[in-house]
C-alpha cells in the first residue's frame, strides 16, 4: 500500500508540473491563474460552507437519506449546466446552445425536488403505517422469519 501510495503522490506531482508547464507556456497566464483562484476562493469561501450547514441541519432529519440524494442530484445538475449559463453572450453558431438552459435547469431542478418530496412523504406514511413489533424478523405472524428468531433466542438462552 505505501508503494501504490508514493506512486500515485509522484503522478500527481508529474501531472502539476506538466500542467505549471502548460499554463507558462500560455501568451497571458493571468487569466488562468485568476480563475484558479476563483475558484478557490468560490469552493472555500461559499460551497463547503454550505455543504456544511446542509449537512447539520440535515443530521436531524427523519429521512435524511432521501434529502441527501436530491440536494447531491441537483448540486450535480447545477455544476454540469453552469458553462452553459455562464456563457457569456450569444455563440457564433446558433446551434452550439440552442436551448433555454436556464429553464431547463429550473424545470429538472423542481422534478428532482417532487422526486424527493414524494419518496419522504412515503417513507413516512410507510413508517406511520407499519406497527412497531419490536423485531424486524419477517415473514408474517408465525412465519419463518420469527420462529428463526425464536430458534436463535433460544440457542442464545441455552449457553450454544
């Protein structure tokens, strides 16, 4: 494992010096490193921030799970559509974008969130719904499921 651990560091350490090397070799470097930070600036300053407090407020969530998986789906979505929004101005081809994206994001945004509405509302009712027997064995009243639970308390009880 450390060997594949030095490995990959001295990759990674290739990569950024290929990628220094690129970045002089660029008529106006600048703009690139402006960019990069940016953009780090923008991912510590304003997105883990948020990740963050999404999270704890989430941490007491019944059905954080459901929650977590739409606001990763839209977070996701919003990242992939942004060079289309940012975009500035009108492109040389009008084909190259030729959509609301805007809308369009909007529009798949709300059906993530009915998505993740509806999957909570039924987690609860289900919840709601289900009488809480104690034990999650199964298999009905006198089913298989509770006479193995039966069978595996009283080889518990019996010292096997």
């Amino acid at each position: 494992m450390k060997a594949l651990r030095r490995a990959l560091g001295a990759l990674g350490l290739l990569l950024i010096a290929v990628g220094g090397r690129l970045v002089a070799a660029l008529p106006d470097p600048m703009d690139v490193l402006v960019w990069l930070g940016g953009s780090l600036v923008l991912h510590d300053g304003v997105i883990v921030p948020l990740v963050l407090a999404a999270g704890l407020l989430l941490a007491a969530a019944p059905a954080r799970g459901p929650v977590r998986g739409g606001l990763i789906t839209g977070g996701v979505l919003v990242l992939v559509t942004l060079p289309a929004l940012l975009r500035p101005g009108v492109p040389a081809n009008p084909t190259a974008l030729p959509l609301p994206y805007g809308r369009n994001l909007l529009i798949v945004l709300g059906a993530v969130a009915a998505v993740t509405v509806a999957v909570v509302t039924a987690s609860r009712r289900r919840a709601r719904g289900r009488p809480d027997t104690g034990t999650r064995t199964g298999g009905g009243p006198g089913g298989a499921g509770r006479r193995w639970a039966e069978n595996r308390g009283r080889r518990r009880g019996s010292g096997a």
